[in-house]
C-alpha cells in the first residue's frame, strides 16, 4: 500500500511538471507569434545576397538621409547578412537611447576592431562589470577636472607651438596645410597626455605611434566585405585581414616598448626612493597603477592597457580637428560671423594675450559657433548601437542582434527640427534662458555630437576644453 501511494505521489509530480511545461512553452510559442505580428519598419526593395548595399554610396550619413525622404524616419535596410535599422528624429533618438537604452547597450565589433583593441577595449567593449569599471576610472581619474587642469600646461605648450608654426610660415608667404597641421596639434596634446611624448620630427618612437594611429583610424572607417556577408567571413578578398594584422603588430610592438620602458622607469624610482608623487601622472601611468594595485576591483592585463590607449588616440584626435576645421571653413565663408567672433573676443580678452580656458564662459558666441559646427557638420555623423535584445519602437520591431544608426547628420539639417538648416546661423544658440539653452552632454536629441546615455562619450569635457580657446589666436 505504501509503496502505492508512494507511486502515485512521484506520478502526479511528473504530470504537475509536465503540465509547468507545456504551459510554459505554450505562452512563449503565443508570444513569438505576437511579437511576430509587429511589422519591422518600412524597407526599399533588396537584392539577393548583398541586400540593400546597392543604395549606399561612400558616405553612408547622407545615402541614409535620402533613403528616410522615401521611406520615412525610421526604416530597416540589409546590409549582406546583417539587419539594420536608421533613426533620423530627436523623438526616435530619445525612444532609443533613453527610453530603451539598456536594449540598445552594444556596440559592434567588426573583425578589425576586433583585432586592433585586443578583445580588451573601452568602447566597443559589452555594457557589463569591466566596462562600468573603465567609465568610472576615466571619470574619476583620467578624464577628471583634476588630471585635465594638471594637463593645462601641455595643452596651453601644443597650442603655442602651433601658433609659432603659422607664424612662421607666414613671415616667410608659404602656405600651410591646415589639415594636418590641426590633426598634429590634437594629436600631439593626446600623446603627450598618454604617454609624455610628441610628434616632433625627432622622436621616432612619438612619429610612428602616431602614424600607426593614423592607419588604425583609417580602417575602421573602411568596407570590408568579410564583416557583412556571412559566407565571406573567413574568406580576405580585399586583403583587408592582411593589413589590419599588418597595424596591429607595429601597433603592439611600439606600444610593448613603450610599456616596457615605462615599467624600468618606475622600478628604479621606486628602488631609488623618489616620490612618483612628485610628477604629473599621463595616463600610461595611471593605467600601470590599476595593473599594479592587487585591489583593483578588476585586474587590468597589459592588453587592456593597449586597447584603452588604442580607445583614447583614436576618439580623440581626428574629431576635434574635424571641428576645427570645420568651423575655420565657415568662419571664412560667413563674413558677419567672423566679424561679431572678433569683436567678442577683443571685448573679453583683448589683442595682447591668447585667450585661456578660463575665459570660455565668458565667450558665448564663440560656444556657440562650436555649437552651430556640431549641428551642421557633426564629427561623428551617425550614433551606433547593437540591439542585446528584441525592442518595440514607434510600434516596429527591432529584432535582437540588429545595427542601429541615428543619424545626426540629418536631423542637424531636417528643416521640422530646425529653422533655416541649412544656414550656418550660430545665433541660433543665443538669448536661451537657462532651461532652454541647449547643450552638448546628450540631453538634447537634437544635437548629439557626444553620443548620449551610457555609452556617451568620456571624452567631452576635455574636447570641450581644447575647442575655444583654439579660436582667439586665428580670430584677433
């Protein structure tokens, strides 16, 4: 008798269960087919294989715009084997990265990055533990109001040295190249911030740090066939594997003496009894702290440390001088605007001084040129995530596993967002009250330039830093 009862008590646990199970399985199958009966957002008509690659043409950011005019503000493309979708309104961007921004937390890793930033980097690295503790560590150490102010000095030196170059150049009527002489000075002040070298003509190892740098910047912008179609993966047609590989060896080996060099340095001060304290810090030796420190709350590896230099050289040179030059170029072409930012800065500073980054809360018009450039000629023309999971927006379906672009190049010129877009009008920004100023932190969809949410750029405040008081020495 016991063990009958015994028998039926087991039996009616397996059916209870069972029944768990297929109750389960049921609702997931109801809401699959659900989910299934949320529309994807609109598409033009795609080929076989390549998808929609056919309607792009070299600059993405502007093929983008045209296609949203046709199929609305928020539309799907197939890029090869990987579904994209493009935002191209403040009220999309805010769903997106406000609204949704942990299912949008991913970035995409091409087989490049991949590469070049070890596995191990910052910026394309997934939304958990290591990346949380990195933003930290840069807002609280490497990009912190104390690092940046005890960096005043190198960047107040670079900018000198630049200054003296076009002196220079124009005592004797010779021409410059603006373009790279602007990339040299954002680069030299991320290098010497970095890891106390510059780009001289002399330092060899400072020349070809930058230079591999330059490479590296260059591929990541570029197609390669491999990332998009699945059955290319593993097949190199452009060669593109053969060079990335060829970068990220010179890249190491540079960066491993470097390292090494480092480390023998702070040995023999150590062993000599001489206060590293003493010493302005650059972020190379910040880094070996972390790497040092048996408390660390996560243990970096030598590879984390390349890959965050890589993540820092690369986010923060090319940008700025892109708005630099940018600006230069509007400045020339808008007479009037020249005009009231000369008087601005002759009224606030004068003629007998360069203007310092303490004067820049009193140069409004000149915030707001820097603004205007961001709205119009944005550095980063589209914000790009990855979806970690199915979303609903604006009542399509985002399937987990899709490329998301919001593309702030069309909404700086879409006429419903603002008035005369494509007028370069910096007094646009001006006569705001302090609760409807606009600014650049990613608070307002509008304008971009930093990204927004988490995954908003760290750099911000030293780009913020660099940009103003690179105006007052061109303008005077």
């Amino acid at each position: 008798m016991t063990i009958m009862l015994a028998s039926y008590e087991l039996f009616s646990i397996h059916t209870l269960l069972l029944a768990l199970a297929v109750s389960a399985m049921t609702r997931l199958l109801w809401r699959a087919r659900q989910r299934r009966k949320i529309p994807l957002p609109p598409s033009p008509r795609g080929l076989p294989i390549v998808g929609h690659f056919h309607l792009l043409g070299p600059l993405l950011h502007q093929s983008f715009s045209g296609l949203s005019s046709k199929h609305g503000p928020l539309f799907h493309l197939r890029l090869g084997s990987v579904p994209c979708m493009v935002a191209s309104t403040p009220e999309l961007a805010r769903e997106i990265l406000k609204m949704n921004e942990l299912k949008f937390a991913a970035r995409e890793q091409t087989a490049a990055i991949h590469l070049l930033t070890y596995n191990a980097g910052f910026a394309f690295a997934p939304y958990d533990a290591y990346w949380k503790f990195i933003k930290k560590l840069s807002q609280t150490e490497l990009l912190s109001p104390r690092t940046l102010g005890q960096f005043l000095p190198v960047r107040s030196q670079e900018l000198h040295y630049f200054l003296g170059l076009i002196y220079d150049k124009c005592q004797f009527g010779e021409s410059i190249n603006l373009t790279r002489e602007l990339l040299k000075l954002t680069n030299n002040i991320i290098s010497q911030m970095m890891l106390s070298i510059r780009c001289s003509g002399t330092d060899s190892q400072a020349d070809a740090c930058q230079s591999v740098i330059r490479e590296v910047t260059e591929i990541f912008g570029e197609f390669n066939m491999s990332d998009f179609i699945w059955f290319c993966k593993y097949i190199d047609f452009q060669g593109f594997r053969k060079r990335f590989e060829g970068i990220h060896r010179r890249y190491d080996s540079i960066l491993e003496n470097i390292m090494e060099t480092r480390e023998q340095s702070r040995k023999k001060k150590r062993e000599g009894g001489t206060g590293q304290e003493e010493e302005i810090n650059d972020f190379l030796d910040m880094m070996l702290d972390v790497l040092e420190d048996p408390n660390s709350e996560i243990q970096l590896t030598k590879n984390n440390i390349k890959a965050l230099m890589m993540d820092f050289f690369t986010a923060g040179t090319d940008t700025t001088a892109i708005v630099l030059e940018w600006s230069l170029a509007e400045l020339m072409n808008n007479p009037s605007v020249l005009e009231k930012a000369k008087q601005e800065i002759k009224n606030v500073v004068g003629s007998t001084r360069l203007v310092q980054e303490s004067d820049t809360p009193n140069l409004p018009y000149i915030q707001a040129i820097i603004k205007e450039t961001f709205r119009f000629h944005p550095p980063i023309p589209m914000v790009t995530r990855k979806a970690v999971e199915e979303a609903v927006i604006n009542g399509y379906r985002i399937p987990a596993g899709s490329l998301l672009f919001i593309n702030n190049w069309a909404i700086g010129r879409d006429p419903e967002v603002w008035e005369r877009p494509m007028e370069f009008y910096p007094e646009r920004f001006l006569g705001k009250t302090e609760s409807e100023a606009m600014d650049v932190k990613g608070h307002n969809y509008e304008l971009l330039p930093f990204g927004s949410g988490r995954r908003a750029c760290p750099g911000i405040s030293l780009a913020m830093l660099e940009l103003p008081i690179a105006y007052g020495p061109k303008l005077v």
